[in-house]
C-alpha cells in the first residue's frame, strides 16, 4: 500500500498594529529533504495578529492539501505543522479553549481541511520560524504599496537555511509507540549538539531529521550589536484591579490579609479582558501568587483561552507593621522607620517587612526568568505597584527613589521590551483607557 505523503507546514502571521495591516505567509517542506515545495502569503488589510496567524495556517494546510489532490496517495497527505504562536498551537491540538469570536470560524475552516488524525502540531521559537516570517511581512509590504504577494518576487527561501527543518512527522507506519517515540526523539535531536543528535536519530526509526543548527553565539552589547536583534520579549505590565483597601489608600502588600477584588475591581478586570481580546496581542499570561491578582489575571485568561502562570517573584512588597494602614496612621505610629524608608530603599517597614532594595533584587530575578522564558512573546505580566514601578525603573535605568516619583492606578497597563542585547524599551507607563 502507497504510504502517505508527508510534509512540514510553517506558518506565521503579523499585524503592523494589532489590529493594523496584516499579512500572513506559509511554507510547505518536504521533511526529508528540507525542499521548499509551496508558499503562501497575502495582504488581508486590517487585522490582528491572531487573525493573520489562523489565515497563515488555513493557507498552509490548503496548499499541502494541494500536492496531494486526488488523496490517492497513500489516502491523503500527512502534515505537521509548526508555528510559533502558541495560541493557535494550543487550540488546534484541543488542549485551549477557543472563545474569542474571530478565532472559532478560522479554527473550524482550518480543522476542516484535512482528518484530524492526519494532522499534528508543534510550537517552536520564532527564530526557528524565519521563512514564514519573511513571508509574512513581504505581504504586509506589498499591501502597504497598494499591491499582493508575489511568489516571484519573494527572496525568503533563499533567506533561510534549511538544514535543520526535517521534520519532527510521526511515522505512518511500524510497532505500536513508534510514532510517538520516534517523533519526541527527532524534536529533542534537533535542539542538541551535533553529536548527540546524530546518536539519537539513529535510535529513532522512521524518524527523519536534518542536521541541528549550530549553538548562537553570546551576542553583542551596545553599538557593536548586529542592528536586527529578533522580536524583544515584552511584559504587558498589569496592575491588579481594586480591592476595599484601594481607594482607602492603605498599605496592602504580602503580609496583610491577602484581600479579594471588589465589585468595582471585579469591573476593571473583566474591562481589561476586553481589551485585550480585542488588540489580540497576548501570548502568555504570568501572575503574582496573590489573590488579587489571580483574580485579575483570571479575568484576562477566561477571555482569551490562555492559562495563568504563577511567578512568586512578582509578589507586592511585604509591608510588616504597616500592612492595613494609610501613610497618615503610619506616620503617626512609626514616624523616625517612615522617614528612614522614604530616604533610603534599604530600610525596610517596621515589623520585619522588605526593603525597595531587596524587593529589586527578587523582581530582577523573575524578571530574568521570564525574559529567558518568552524570548521573543509577549507576557501579560499582572502584579503590583512596587513590582511595575521597579521593573520600569530598572529599565530606565532610574534612581530608586524614581519610585516614589510614578503613579500606577488600579487596573492600569504599562509596557516594557526586553532586547537580545540586554537593553530594555519602556513603551507604555499606567494607562487607563481601557478602563473609561
């Protein structure tokens, strides 16, 4: 029996906006041999990204669906494709919810090109995305002369190597677990050295995989940086919604009650999701452990399919004999520990409480661990005053007592960008037209 045709699909999609002119391009791979067999890509006008993802997709599938158009061979072909949004990822593998309204008609068309079972899916870094990309943004370029793709026209095959693209595909045949086995080896090969790799293929049979890519080098600071440093990891920072201590301006950190959103709190949340369901930039949510804040980050995710990380280094600040009480009550009580914290961030509140200074050190920390994380995503980061504050302050490179010198409302968004080079962008400081 003819055995079915098996192909890499990579697709992308970018919106110069979000929602703003959008474009989507998409690559067929033969897996053994790292051959460009089709491309794709179009100019859609105004979208958002996950929009132009979803179409990049359908195209891929389509024009895979297209090499095989009788499904004589072998029955239909077998695809796997690889994407770097997770979003799409995770709903076309069943694992997300799907409840934005623009999503469920694309996902259905999508689902509705080829069997399910003939259809597997894997997130893989941007950087591993690049022809896709290209394609993707040649569409946008065209649409903004006034005009379509046009594959003679496109240079991003020539752009991207393929020598690590032979593809992760579940073998159609042999020995119950193979598929599986051979497939989970062939992706772990493609992220090891050479010689560990080529060890690992060898044991996995049917399994067909290119040589893996050579290990970046530490890249370049300042000046000396090569001028395209790849797509920033950026925190969409979000302070949580009201709880009663809010407009009551009481000091509320890690060592008090731990309080719930209000009503009015509960309000800004779900006003917050609907922005950002409808800009559609989110790709990963991240939440301080604390109530109102997973309460918040709660909100968001129900909105758009995502789960919620948990990150203990965004905790408020623990604010000892202070917890519960206004400025006015703690300067009365406490008034020399009061002064001594206002003049120098390594005093910390009466009672056992933290430092600014050490509650920099926790957050540059998690900050860290997160930009590693999602290198080139962006994370929906919902925390507190201090933790927002000083991740912009370190961005800036600003003094501490800058801290004092920021105003963050309750349920306000501010953004930072995190570059390959190790500088940071600060793109948005408490905005709160979401909320109005």
């Amino acid at each position: 029996m003819t055995q079915p045709r098996q192909f890499v699909v990579e697709a992308d999609g970018g919106s110069r906006g979000n929602p703003g002119p959008a474009g989507y391009g998409a690559v067929v791979i033969d897996p053994a041999t790292g051959e460009t067999l089709a491309e794709a890509a179009e100019y859609i006008g105004v979208a958002t990204n996950n929009v132009a993802e979803y179409k990049g997709l359908i195209a891929g599938l389509r024009a895979a669906e297209a090499l095989v158009p009788d499904g004589s061979d072998g029955g239909g072909p077998r695809v796997h494709v690889r994407m770097d949004s997770k979003l799409v990822v995770e709903q076309m593998s069943g694992r997300w919810k799907i409840k934005h309204p623009d999503m469920k008609p694309l996902a259905a068309e999508a689902a509705r090109i080829l069997p399910a079972s003939a259809v597997t899916y894997e997130w893989i870094p941007r950087e591993k995305n690049k022809h896709a990309d290209r394609l993707a943004n040649e569409a946008m370029d065209a649409g903004k002369r006034g005009k379509q793709w046009e594959p003679s026209s496109s240079t991003a095959a020539l752009d991207t190597p393929r020598s690590s693209v032979a593809a992760a595909l579940p073998p159609v045949s042999g020995p119950p677990g193979d598929a599986a086995a051979g497939a989970a080896r062939a992706r772990a090969a493609l992220n090891r050295p050479a010689a560990e790799a080529g060890q690992a293929l060898a044991d996995a049979p049917q399994a067909s995989v290119g040589s893996p890519q050579a290990a970046s080098a530490t890249p370049q600071v300042g000046w000396g940086a090569a001028p395209d440093l790849g797509a920033p990891a950026t925190f969409v920072l979000l302070r949580h919604g009201e709880t009663a201590l809010t407009p009551e301006k009481r000091f509320s950190g890690s060592g008090g009650t731990d309080p719930e959103l209000s009503a009015v709190g509960r309000g800004q949340a779900e006003r917050a999701a609907e922005a950002f369901a409808a800009r559609g930039t989110v790709q990963e949510i991240v939440s301080s452990p604390l109530r109102r804040c997973r309460e918040t980050a709660g909100a968001v995710a129900a909105r758009l399919g995502l789960e919620v990380r948990i990150e203990e280094g965004l905790r408020e600040t623990d604010f000892g004999a202070w917890e519960g009480l206004t400025f006015g009550e703690v300067k009365e009580r406490y008034a020399a520990d009061l002064d001594a914290w206002l003049a120098s961030a390594k005093a910390a509140p009466t009672g056992g409480g933290e430092s600014f200074a050490e509650v920099a050190r926790r957050v540059a920390s998690a900050r860290d661990r997160l930009v590693t994380r999602y290198a080139g995503r962006t994370v929906l980061v919902v925390t507190h005053v201090t933790p927002i504050k000083t991740l912009v302050r370190l961005a800036l490179g600003a003094p501490p007592e800058s801290l004092f010198r920021m105003e963050l409302s309750a349920a306000s968004v501010s953004a930072v960008a995190y570059y390959a080079d190790g500088n940071a962008s600060v793109r948005l400081l408490n905005d709160t037209s979401h909320l109005r």
